[in-house]
C-alpha cells in the first residue's frame, strides 16, 4: 500500500550521494535520498524521499517514525505538477 501523497517539491540533495552508493553503481542497503520531499495527508511535515535499487528498477518510500512507507513516483510527480502549477 503506497502513502497517500498531499503534496510534493523538488529540493536538491545537498550531501554527498556517493556515500549512499555501492561501487556497483547500486544503492546501499539504507537507499539513497532523492531530490524529492513529500507531505503525507494528514501531517505538515515534509519528508524526504529516498530510492533503493538493487537491480534495474528502484523503489521509492519515506520513513515515518521508523517505518517504511513506500511511495509511486507517479504520484509524486503529479503532485509537483500540482505545486508549481503545471498542466
């Protein structure tokens, strides 16, 4: 079941990716932050968005309060339409 997604930015990653990166090219076990954040229904918070990928795809999911929820992408790509205001 994907967290329900009220809104969404785009706000870079000021870290060092690779620190989050295997020398394989795939992410560690923790995954690696995105350059989204998101505001589940129902909180003001804004939380991070963070990819894991072990083979070809990669899942998108948030941590709340120490569990993982994951997230559609596709939701979170309509919701920053929605923010900044496009078709």
């Amino acid at each position: 079941m994907y967290a329900t997604i009220a809104a969404a930015k785009q706000v870079n990653f000021n870290g060092n990716i690779n620190n989050y990166m295997t020398t394989e090219g795939y992410t560690k076990l923790a995954g690696a932050p995105t350059g989204y954040m998101v505001q589940v229904s129902g909180s003001n918070r804004w939380r991070r968005v963070y990819c894991i990928q072990r083979s070809n795809s990669g899942t998108h999911y948030i941590n709340i309060n120490g569990f993982v929820q994951p997230v559609c992408i596709f939701d979170i790509y309509s919701a920053v339409k929605k923010t900044n205001n496009l078709t």
